[in-house]
C-alpha cells in the first residue's frame, strides 16, 4: 500500500502533535512544508525526522509538487482562503480546527472542495479520541437510556497569548472569538457526535476575567445548548486555568451516567440501572480504551484523525467526521456569541439565516465590546506608540527572517515599547546602568511587544505600550524570563535578532546549546523600523529643532568680544530648559581654532573670530541638529567663498531629494559634481537620518552609505564641512522627505553672521 503525501501550510508548533502522532505509520507522511516565512519552514523541514521533508518559499510550487494532501495549520481568519487554494489545485484538505471565523467563509470551503472534488475534512481530534469513541459506542448501546444532559468542560492557560496586543489569539476577527470558539469547537462537534443530535438554539454568556485588554475576545465562556432531541447541554470553557489541561464530560440519561476525564488514567467511567453488563450494572465500571493524561493523548487522537483522512483519500470514501458537521459546532459557537451580545437565547436557525445571506461576520465585528471586563481587574492604561509601528516591525522581521527580535539599548527599549529610559527621562537611572540592569524589549513575529522592566519602576506598565510586560531585578532575573519566554513561544532552533551592544547575560541565555537559537546580528532591522518617520515623531523633531534654534538665537545675541565658550553654553542649556526642552543632546561649539570635542575651557571671544555653534535639543526623546557662525567683526572672503559652495553642494543634493531616488547614488553624484566645479576643495559630507539620535544612521557621504531609496517622512541632514583657520566651518540643516521632494524645516541662516 502506497502512503499518502501531506504538504504542511503554516510551520507553528501544533505540527509536532502531528508528527508525534504519526511517526511510523504505514499509510500517510508530511513530506512538504510552506511558511510564510521560508526560514521558518526550512527550519521545520530539518527538525522533522519522520521522512524527508521540503521546504517551498511559495505556496503553489508545493501545490504544484506530487504531494496528495494538505494540512492546514494557520490562524483560523485564513482557512477559507487556503482551503479553496489547495482545493483548486485539486489536492485533498486536511484543516486544523475551528472549522472557520463565519459560516460564509465555511460554506466557501465545502463548494470549494466539492466543485475540485476533493475530500474534505477538519482535524477535529476530540471527534478520534478513544475515550470519545468509548462514549459514543456506550450511548449508542444504550447503557445510560435517553440522554437528557450533558456537562462539558475544557480548561487550559492561554493568558500569555491573550496579554499580547495585537497577537492572532483572542482576536475576534482574526481567531473568530476567545475560548468559546478556540475550544468549544471540540465540545459541540463531540456533542453532536455522541448524541447523534445537532444544536437548535445557546444562551451564551461570556467575560474577560483576567485579561484586560479591550480589543480581545472572552477568556472563559459558558454555553446553555439545546439540541433537536431534547437534551440540553452546559458547555464550560477557560482560558485562565491554573492547572494542567484538561477535558471532561458528564452524560446522564434516563438509565444511567457517563463521566469522562482525560487527566484520568483510565477516562471512562460508566454506571448503568439496567444494561445487560454485569460490570456496569448499578456499579461503576472503568472500560478500557487507549489514553494517556495531558498532553500525551494528543498524539493518540492526531494518529488516528490523520490515518483516517488518509484511508479515505487511498479508499475512496468519504470521512466519517463531515465539513458540514463541523460546520454546526461553528454555527453553535456563532449563535452563542450573538446570544451574549443581545443578552437572549438566539436559535441557530437564525444565525444560519446570516451565514445564507454572508452577514455572519457581523456577530465578530460586535463581539469584543460586548463582552465585560471583571471590575476586580487593574484598569490597563498603556501609552500610544510615538514611532514604533507593529505593521512595519512584522515586516522589518519577516525581511530578515527573524522568529524574536531584542532590544536591549536604551533608544531601543524606549522606541519599541515606549519604557522611559532615555537620559532625558524622568528617571535616569535606568540609562545610567544602561546595558548592564535592567531592562529588554522584546518583538515578536507579528510586531507585538514583551518588555522587561525593573520591578521597582511600578508604573511601568502605564507608560509603555506593550501589554505583556514582566518585572525583573537583577541581571539572573533577565536570564530566566528570558529563558521562560523563548521556550513558552518555541524559539527553540528559531532565530534571534540582537543588538550589537547586547549585553553578555542576554547572549549566555541565546547560546545556549540546549536551545539551539541562531543569534543575528540586528542592527540593520533596528535601523530599517527607525528610519521612516510617524507624524508624532517628526512633531516632536520639530519641536527639539524650534527649541534649539531659540536657543542659538539667545547664543548669537550674547556673542561678543570676551564672552566665554562656558558662559554661551550656559545661556543655551538655560534656552532651551525655558524652551520645553527634556535636555540637550549635544552642546558643541569652536572659537576659532579651540577644539569642538572640548568646549567649556574657558576660552574668550576674540575679535575677528569665527564662532560655530552646533546645538541639538532633546524633546521627549527626539533630537535636533543645527548649526550656526558667528564673527565680532567683518567676515573674511576665503571663509565666505568656502560657506557660499558648500551652500551649493548642499542645494544640489535638495533638488534631487525624492521618494525612490537612490540614496548612495546621489551622494556620489553630489561629490562628483563639487569636486569638478571644486577641484581644490577638500570639503567632505555628511547626510544622516535624524530621531532619537543626532546621527540616527549615515545616508550618504563620508562616513556611510545606504544603497537604498529615499522614503516619504524620512527626516535627514545635510552637512558639509570645510576647514578654516584651524577647525571646521560648513553648513547643517534638516530637511523632512515629501511625496514629491524635499522640505527644509531648520530657519537659521547659514551665512557668517556679523556682529
């Protein structure tokens, strides 16, 4: 007997139930594997030791390799468009449940399938548990009677993908709700299964216990069923169980009892009033059936729901477990969330009425305001990102093929989750320990944050933007909440994105063999988030560049003959504190020939002097650039004729600023061009990206290129420097990219002023 070929869509964890369910086996293999991220799969194609395994970069060259099957294990929002996909290029479909987000998108699956005529099944594995199956076979032999009630509860922990803002889990649109869809899925299809009877009408009502974040979806849920043979049914979910997971169920009927527990040895327990078996009969009995507690009876089911699917595909024939049964634990689930949002019990017909008319989509988009918070709960009031963008951040990772990314730097940490721990902040002592103690950001696939903050900082939590945040004390504390967070998100053999200043104890952790991580080196995805600018971004900039041209004004007023380079330092520190500044970043200054790296010696103005200024301010955290000259005197025509050409260069890069010109390019064209109509000149430049630091990254010029378009809302500088009576003198202003070139925002004149 040939065995059936599996392409795996989608490389998450859950796979590993499959392959551990499945190795060995006789009839089926996986022997191909699609990612949207390609490292992700070719990762997963090297850890799967069943079989050979190959990783495709694009979805339809698997569809279009000799595999038979698919499996689909990616969040549920994209099952409708994957199903048909692979529908469409006739291969079978094994789908991950739930099922789908709305019966429009489920429907679009069965014609999908049916039109290819391909087979069609969910991998629902409570509908091939063994003690499932031991339960249908005892009901159907009518060992309890008529069943009047069931219980059904399942419980697991899934706080941490719940805390994530922004994560798929919990998303009303992305997962289709919260617990009630994520696992009573396998409650209503096991109902349905057992009784023989489908769902007609729920009275559902749902609660956020212990998540406090608005845009998710119900952490527990409890669902009142009633089914077309009378029997009603209390099915109880929860995200926020402290215990290991567990299942259970309780089916009384007119002639007896069935108890069903998976953390038991034995599952099935079974007492009867009249069955013809001695061993049940008005006793409790403990049939025997294949089982092993949490998580070992994943791989039991997984084995026989994958075989299943197999078997059908090598017989030709249809699935046991239909489409359109799992579609009716959907439609339950549907009907009890609009049962929750009107506060009445809905009937189901009614919701399949919506998914005829492809509305069903509507109950989701109501869901998440509709759902309580418990008043017991700490009000989350996080911080709005200033320039971080999750979007941008998914796409920098996915670009670099990046599974985790840390920020470890104080601009980093600050920029990615919002934490106050720049210089400028109110409180400096944690930049003072800067890499050493401690704090981390910490980016995941889908840009959402972790931080990791000093657990003394108690308002941490309402300053940043990351929802999920742990407090720490020492070094050793980073160490283990960083362990505990890269193997409760499965970044074992994934890759890490780090910083290049990252501290020693965070790279003990990443290198660690057990673990098996590549460790990158990520200062260029750290550049590519920063680079473009947010409006609120490029208004703080601007602010730090009004700040810090008042105060050069307040230093060219006071500039004569004998003021000291520490007297023109004070007035500036002082301008720009009275101006709203958070401090300065930089207060550089040359009188003369003095050093520009030491000012504050004491030196005195003297007449015929050149003074150049060269002032940042600081603005919550964003910073300017500008400078500025000054002579007591006239100003010398070798000093003026330098000024007016570097004014040139700089004109000559302005004009040809604009959104898709190559960076590198026109910096080269630019010097060029001054060195021809210059040829004595021994100017050099500087065109670097402004934010959080002065020189966020070298653009162009001499001390860096990037080999890269210009973008809309990039915030630049343009520097060119010449040397004059023993230091420098140039120009310097920052300039905002537009959709169609370039807008300067500094306003200092940089001609020699006179006094």
């Amino acid at each position: 007997m040939r065995k059936i070929k599996f392409g795996v869509v989608g490389g998450g964890g859950a796979f590993y139930f499959h392959a551990n369910g499945i190795r060995g086996s006789e009839i089926l293999e996986y022997t191909a594997i699609y990612d949207i991220n390609y490292e992700n799969a070719k990762r997963m194609a090297q850890k799967y030791k069943n079989n050979p395994m190959t990783a495709y970069e694009n979805l339809d060259d698997m569809l279009d390799s000799d595999i038979d099957a698919v499996l689909v294990m990616v969040p549920h929002v994209y099952h409708d468009n994957i199903v048909v996909q692979c529908a469409e290029k006739g291969k079978h479909v094994l789908c991950e449940k739930p099922m789908g987000t709305t019966l429009e998108g489920c429907k679009r699956m069965i014609d999908a399938c049916e039109e290819n005529h391909v087979l069609f099944m969910i991998a629902e594995n409570h509908r091939f548990l063994p003690a499932h199956n031991c339960v249908h076979d005892l009901i159907e032999q009518g060992a309890i009677g008529r069943v009047t009630m069931i219980r059904a509860y399942e419980g697991v922990n899934e706080i941490p993908g719940l805390s994530q803002s922004g994560f798929w889990k919990g998303d009303p649109i992305k997962a289709g709700g919260g617990s009630l869809m994520d696992m009573a899925a396998h409650k209503f299809a096991t109902i349905e299964y057992i009784m023989g009877s489908r769902c007609e009408e729920v009275t559902a009502v749902l609660a956020k216990q212990m998540i406090n974040l608005p845009e998710k979806a119900e952490d527990n849920a409890a669902a009142i069923a009633r089914y077309e043979n009378g029997a009603i049914a209390d099915v109880m979910v929860s995200f926020t169980q402290m215990t290991p997971p567990f299942n259970s169920l309780e089916v009384y009927g007119t002639e007896g009892t069935i108890f069903e527990n998976h953390a038991w040895e034995k599952p099935v327990r079974v007492y009867s009033m009249t069955s013809k078996d001695e061993r049940m009969r008005q006793k409790w009995y403990e049939p025997e059936c294949e089982h092993a507690p949490f998580p070992k009876y994943y791989p039991i089911s997984v084995k026989r729901e994958d075989e299943h699917f197999a078997r059908c595909i090598l017989d030709h024939t249809v699935p046991e477990f239909t489409p359109y049964q799992a579609m009716h634990a959907i439609e339950a689930i549907l009907t009890g969330y609009l049962s929750h949002i009107e506060k009445r019990p809905v009937r189901c017909e009614e919701v399949r009425k919506m998914g005829e008319e492809g509305r069903t989509h509507e109950i989701l988009e109501k869901l998440a305001p509709s759902i309580p918070i418990n008043k017991n709960l700490k009000e989350i009031k996080m911080a709005d990102p200033i320039g971080y963008d999750k979007k941008k951040a998914a796409g920098v990772m996915k670009k670099y093929g990046l599974d985790l990314l840390l920020a470890t730097s104080p601009i980093h940490v600050y920029y990615t989750t919002g934490l106050p721990v720049l210089h400028s902040a109110a409180n400096p002592i944690l930049a003072s320990l800067a890499n050493q103690y401690p704090y981390m950001g910490l980016i995941r696939k889908a840009g959402e944050n972790t931080v990791f903050h000093w657990n003394v900082f108690k308002s941490a939590e309402t300053m940043c933007w990351a929802a999920d945040s742990v407090g720490i004390e020492s070094p050793r504390d980073v160490q283990k909440a960083l362990k505990w967070k890269l193997k409760q998100w499965g970044m074992e053999g994934k890759r890490v994105g780090v910083e290049s200043t990252a501290p020693k104890y965070v790279m003990d952790v990443l290198n660690d063999p057990k673990l098996a991580i590549e460790v990158v080196e990520a200062d260029q995805a750290f550049r590519d988030m920063r680079l473009v600018k947010s409006e609120k971004e490029m208004e703080y900039i601007l602010k730090a560049t009004e700040i810090t041209e008042t105060a050069l004004r307040a230093c060219i007023d006071a500039c004569a003959v004998g003021v000291t380079d520490n007297e023109l330092l004070a007035i500036g520190k002082k301008a720009m504190l009275d101006a709203g500044a958070s401090d300065w970043d930089h207060l550089t200054m040359t009188i003369g020939d003095s050093d520009p790296e030491a000012p504050g010696t004491g030196r005195e103005v003297q007449a015929g002097e050149i003074i150049r200024l060269d002032f940042g301010a600081s603005y919550k955290g964003y910073v300017a650039d500008i400078n500025c000259h000054v002579i007591i005197g006239k100003t010398p025509e070798a000093a003026k004729a330098h000024i007016d050409a570097l004014l040139e260069f700089q004109h000559y890069i302005e004009e040809r600023v604009k959104p898709g010109n190559n960076m590198k390019e026109l910096g080269e064209e630019a010097k060029a061009w001054y060195q021809n109509k210059y040829p004595n000149s021994l100017a050099f430049s500087i065109g670097h990206s402004m934010g959080m630091e002065c020189e966020d990254v070298h653009i162009l010029g001499t001390l860096g290129n990037i080999d890269g378009p210009f973008e809309e809302n990039m915030v630049f500088e343009i520097e060119a420097w010449e040397e004059f009576g023993g230091a420098l003198i140039g120009v310097e202003d920052t300039y905002v990219v537009t959709g169609d070139g370039c807008k300067k925002v500094t306003t200092i004149p940089k001609q020699i002023i006179e006094k």
